[in-house]
C-alpha cells in the first residue's frame, strides 16, 4: 500500500460523508523484500571474486532450500517456465502431458515447448486444481505425464494423482510456482512427484527477482538438469541432452537466499488476511470459495473468490468496475481459462469431454489483494467493498479507524 493510501486511511471521516474504499488506489500486489545490506553482504564476495552466475551463493540457496523442504535435490533456474521444460526434456517424455486448463498459460507453454500435446482435464470443484478423475478419464496409449499445478498454492490431491501415474506408469510433475510454503499433510510441497518447480518472480511468497527451483529425490534427473540449464554441458563439452541457457545468477540467488527465513511469516500472514476475506465474504450468496482440504496449507499466493453473476445480482466484470471506482484494483487470474486462449484451441479437445467447471470458474474468478504488508483493516474494507457492490447491499457509513493494522506489520 502507497504512503499516501495509508495517511488517507488515517483520516476521519466527516460522518455521513459518502468516500471511497481507498481514496487512490493502491497496488494490487506488493512484494516484501528482505533488507537490503543482507542481500549485498551476500552478495558481494560473489562481485568481488567475479563469479556472479551460476557460483557458490547459487549452490548455497539450493542447499538451503532443499533442507528446509526435506528434499535430496534443488536445481535453480531462471524461471519456473524454464524449469518445468528442463524437467519434461530430463525425463525424456514424449507424447501427450494431462494438464489442467485453470492455470497460467505459462504452465501449457512448458508443455508445448517440450514438444507435448497439451490435453486438458477439467478442475475440482472444490480445491479448483486438477481433478484426478477427469485427467484419469483422459489418460490414452499415448499419454506420458501429467502435470498438477497447486493453484494458488492450494495443493493438489497428490495421493489420488500419485497413484495414478503409478498405475498408468505415467511421470508426474507439479507446477508449483504459487506454492512455496504450503504443505501437503503436514509435508513440504516439493517432496513430491517426479519434480516439482517454483517460481521466484516478484508475485511469489519467496522472490529471487526472476527464477525457478527444481526440487526432486532422483539423483539422476537433478544430474540432468543441472547440465540442462547450462546447455546441456555436464562438464565435457558434449551434451547429451538439448539444454538452454537457464542459470541463475549470483544476485538473483541472494536476493533468494536472505528471503527465505521470511516466507512462514508470509505464508501466516496470508493465511489471516485469506481468513479475514472469508469471515466478510462468507454470509454472501453466490460467491464460492476455493477449498483447501483438511491437513494442507495453501500459501495463499493468491485470494480468489468466484462471482456466481444470476446469485449475486452482479456479473464479475461489474463488480470489478465497482471496486476500481472505489480505488480497488482486482485481477482475473486465470481467466479466460487455457484451452480458450488463441495458442491452445487447437488443443481443446472437447471430443474427450468437456471442461466445464473450468469454464464457469474462470468466468467467474475475481482475484483481491493480497500481500505481506497489506493492513487486515484494509482487507475488511476491500471486502466490505465487495459486498456492498452487491445489488440490494446498504452502504454502510464507512468506520475510519486508525491504520494501526498496519504500523503493526512486522518488517
Ligand atoms: C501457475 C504458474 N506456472 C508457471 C508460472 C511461470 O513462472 P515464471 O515466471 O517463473 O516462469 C507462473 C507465473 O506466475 C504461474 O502462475
């Protein structure tokens, strides 16, 4: 939130008076970063020496991620998109890869850059990620992988999916992009599958600028994308494997490296704001919620809630014009759903079944604000601001307390 925003907060209102949510708007996402001198003292031997790619606060990051995720192996990337097309050439996969249409299209891309047929399965209705029933009825003689991606941080069923690859002799790999930090009964996500792969970038609960982190327990695949990222060179000079330029720098991994004893404080945090959302949205009729199923953690990564346009008397566009007039700004992630974009409706295949959940979600889906730093107050009025856009809604005298919320955010 701007300075300005939060001293307009601070402001009473003359009673009565009829004022906007927030008088500017304020961003819809705003990354918390660690101090800056703990990100140059660990950065500055790396300058110093001249090794700024690639080098020993790189290997220092991997390490400590794969300790604090329980996992033998982390390979960092430039980029999640990047890491999930190492994976998918690492393992040698060929043919069709199940994936869910409910995603950021970056999660197709990596199949259509590894030479994959994408094919969609439909999502949950509840948790809204990838239905293991749907992507099981979709499984054919030529599919190779499937890939369930922890929709904004919300895990996937992994049991159902895990034994499912395992019966169809299937590799599985997971989009984790949204989700360091959430747990799947009381396990890490990155434990899991084949690989899981995360993104660093500047949205994310963990930010290294731009990146990616490869997790796995298979020595033999992380070998792999470790010369993957470096063109395929595993040291001789004569690549096995097709590989790109995909390494991380040295600053990069810094800036990820002093992030990380910051992220259960975020993961926390977003958790209340979720909760606070929840708490005011909850009594409306036709707004849905995401479900994250009992013993999981959702990092939150995103707040999502789904406008059900005939119950609540206002269409999800509406609404958005609402809140922007009241200087809130919200996002449609993922909206319109992958198999509807340009790239993919060759891929829509609507022969083996229809997406429609997915298709009504992302008709739907309205993403509020949420960040480390973003005041619970602010989150009431956000929410209050959703509820009050709803025809037949009394606009309720607005309460200008103190911002106190926010001097309270630990830095
Ligand atoms: C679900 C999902 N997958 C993949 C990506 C790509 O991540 P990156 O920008 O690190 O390549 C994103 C980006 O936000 C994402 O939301």
């Amino acid at each position: 939130m701007t300075q300005a925003l939060a001293a307009t907060l601070d402001q009473a209102a003359p009673s009565g008076v009829r004022r906007p949510a927030a008088a500017e708007p304020f961003r819809f996402i705003a990354p918390t970063l660690p101090p800056l001198e703990e990100v140059l003292a660990l950065y500055a031997p790396a300058y110093r020496d001249g090794m700024i790619t690639n080098s020993r606060v790189v290997a220092r990051f991997e390490a400590a991620v794969a300790e604090r995720l329980g996992v033998r192996h982390c390979v960092a990337v430039s980029s999640c998109t990047c890491g999930l097309m190492l994976v998918f050439k690492a393992l040698g996969v060929e043919g069709e890869v199940i994936l869910p249409s409910f995603t950021f299209f970056a999660t197709a891309h990596s199949a259509l850059w590894s030479r994959l047929r994408p094919v969609f399965a439909d999502c949950d209705p509840e948790t809204w990620t990838i239905c293991p029933e749907d992507a099981e009825r979709k499984i054919t003689s030529r599919t190779a992988a499937i890939l369930g991606v922890h929709l904004y941080g919300n895990p996937c069923e992994i049991a159902t999916l895990s034994g499912m690859a395992a019966r169809n002799r299937l590799k599985l790999v997971f989009d984790a992009a949204h989700a360091f930090g959430s747990e799947y009964q009381g396990r890490p996500i990155g434990q899991f599958g084949d690989a899981e792969v995360f993104s660093l970038s500047p949205t994310k609960l963990l930010v290294a600028g731009e990146g990616g982190l490869v997790t796995t327990n298979d020595a033999a695949l992380a070998k792999r994308i470790r010369a993957g990222r470096n063109y395929g060179d595993a040291g001789n000079y004569d690549p096995e494997l097709l590989g790109l330029n995909a390494r991380m720098t040295e600053f990069n991994a810094a800036l990820g490296l002093a992030g990380l004893r910051m992220v259960d404080a975020k993961v926390e945090r977003h958790n209340l704001i979720a909760a606070e959302y929840a708490r005011v949205l909850r009594s409306l009729r036709g707004v849905g919620f995401q479900v994250v199923r009992p013993g999981n953690v959702s990092s939150y990564k995103d707040y999502c809630v789904h406008i059900d346009a005939g119950e609540c008397g206002i269409s999800r566009d509406d609404l958005r014009a609402a809140l922007m007039a009241e200087g809130i700004e919200t996002r449609t992630y993922f909206s319109p759903a992958v198999h509807r974009q340009e790239l993919y409706r060759a891929f829509s295949a609507p022969v083996r079944g229809s997406l429609r959940r997915t298709e009504r979600l992302a008709e739907g889906i309205l993403s509020l604000p949420i960040y480390y730093s973003l005041p619970l107050e602010t989150v009431a009025r956000v929410a209050l601001a959703v509820k009050e856009a709803m025809p037949g809604s009394r606009r309720a005298a607005w309460a200008w307390a103190d911002n106190r919320d926010h001097a309270r955010v630990p830095r």
